[in-house]
C-alpha cells in the first residue's frame, strides 16, 4: 500500500481519487520459546563429536584404529632382508 500511496503522490493525483486502505492490523499473537544453551561441541573435518581421548595427541592413529602388536612386530632378519 506504501507503495501505491507514494506512487500517486508522484504522479500528483487529486486526494479525492486516491486508494484509500480500510483495513485494520490485529494484534499479534505472542509465542514464547524457553531453551537451554547447550556447550559448543568439538567437530572434527567430518562434523562427527570428537571427545578428550580422540583429542589426545599422545594416541595418534590408534585413536582411530586399533593395531594388533603382534601383528606389527618385524624382526631385524627381515629387515635386512628388505633393505638389499
């Protein structure tokens, strides 16, 4: 309506052929909204939560895997034998 009414000011129209609003606003309904604030978490690069212990950098991949020593234990023959 603003619009319209600046609109036929500018065009310089006589009052008595202005738009004229009847309508009337009612009053708003109020709503009320009660939260909490939660603590702002810790995302790795994937927004996954990441806790203290994945945190630690003293873990390092077995943070994230778990290694099975025995396994993972080589010998220095094999060693050797690699390395020629």
């Amino acid at each position: 309506m603003k619009r319209l009414i600046a609109l036929e000011k500018k065009l310089k129209i006589p009052e008595e052929n202005r738009s004229i609003c009847d309508g009337e606003l009612r009053p708003a309904k109020s709503i009320e909204i009660k939260a909490t604030r939660v603590d702002r978490l810790n995302l790795d690069n994937f927004g996954r939560p990441v806790t203290e212990k994945e945190n630690n950098g003293d873990l390092g991949l077995r943070a994230y895997i778990s290694v099975d020593k025995k396994a993972v234990d080589i010998k220095t023959e094999d060693v050797s034998i690699l390395k020629s």
